[in-house]
C-alpha cells in the first residue's frame, strides 16, 4: 500500500468518528404526546425531558399554579404560546395543547404539552426533546420562560 492510500484510509477512520458520535447523539429517543389516564407520558431516561407529572428530581418541573380563572389561564398561555418563535400548534383544545418547537439552527424538534387540571388549579407542563440525550437544558429553560411570561399577565403564580 503506497503512502497516499494510507493517507487516505486514515483520513477515512479520523472522519468517520465524528459522524459516528453526531449520528449517535441525533438518534431518535422515542417520546410520546398525549395524556394516558390524565398524565403526560413518562420522560425518558435521558435529561432531554422535563415533566410536572414527573416524580424524579431530573425531570421534575412545577406545574403552572393557577391565580386567574382556569379559562383566562388557558387562553393566556395559548396566546403567549403562540408568539413564540418556532412554535407551532398541533393541538389545541379546552384542556390539552401540543405545541411543537423547532431549534433555529440544527432545526431539530421538541415537543411541549400542556394540560389544564382545573380542578388541581393547575396547568401541568411537559417538555421534551425527540432526539439526542442532552438538550442543555432547552426544554426547562422554555416552560420556565413561558411561566414568566404568564406571571408576567398575572394568569399564574
């Protein structure tokens, strides 16, 4: 083998690492929308998912707690849902909404549930990535700049 086919076979096994690790992290993770007997699918092992219905410490998030009326609530939140980039609706209705939230730049997607639990005075929140393991905290970051923006219209504490 001449020096210009070992070059390029090293050249080949050097590159072929990173495309194996990008590969590896874009790997699809299951994730599941919707509710299953009133609670939001459980979050995968991977830290790329953030649940209300969540028991763990790495997934867990508080849910909205409720200060205006459970309607005026929803309807903020799909308002405020709405004006965010790179969010679009996939469901909406009077108690659940999926929103799907594409990244800016790799365009990769999440998806964002909410589901209004009048009667608990909460709007409990889900959050998760579709693929990867590690989100970098994207998913908490979002439901936790979407409370604020509900603080904010003072629709919840």
């Amino acid at each position: 083998m001449n020096s210009v086919s070992r070059f390029g076979l090293a050249l080949l096994r050097w590159l072929s690492i990173p495309i194996f690790v990008f590969l590896s992290a874009c790997a699809s993770n299951e994730v599941t929308t919707g509710l299953v007997d009133g609670q939001f699918a459980p979050c995968p092992d991977s830290p790329n998912c953030v649940s209300s219905d969540a028991t763990d410490e790495e997934h867990r998030v508080e849910p909205y707690r409720l200060k205006a009326p459970a309607r005026n609530a929803w309807h903020g939140l799909q308002n405020v849902v709405a004006g965010e980039p790179g969010m679009r609706l996939v469901v909406v209705d009077d108690t659940y909404l999926h929103v799907e939230v594409h990244s800016a730049v790799m365009r990769f997607v999440d998806d964002t549930e909410f589901n209004l639990r009048a009667s608990q005075g909460i709007i409990a929140v889900r959050s998760a990535a579709r693929t990867g393991r590690s989100d970098g905290g994207v998913n908490r970051k979002r439901i936790e700049r979407i409370r604020k923006a509900l603080q904010t219209r003072d629709l919840v504490e």
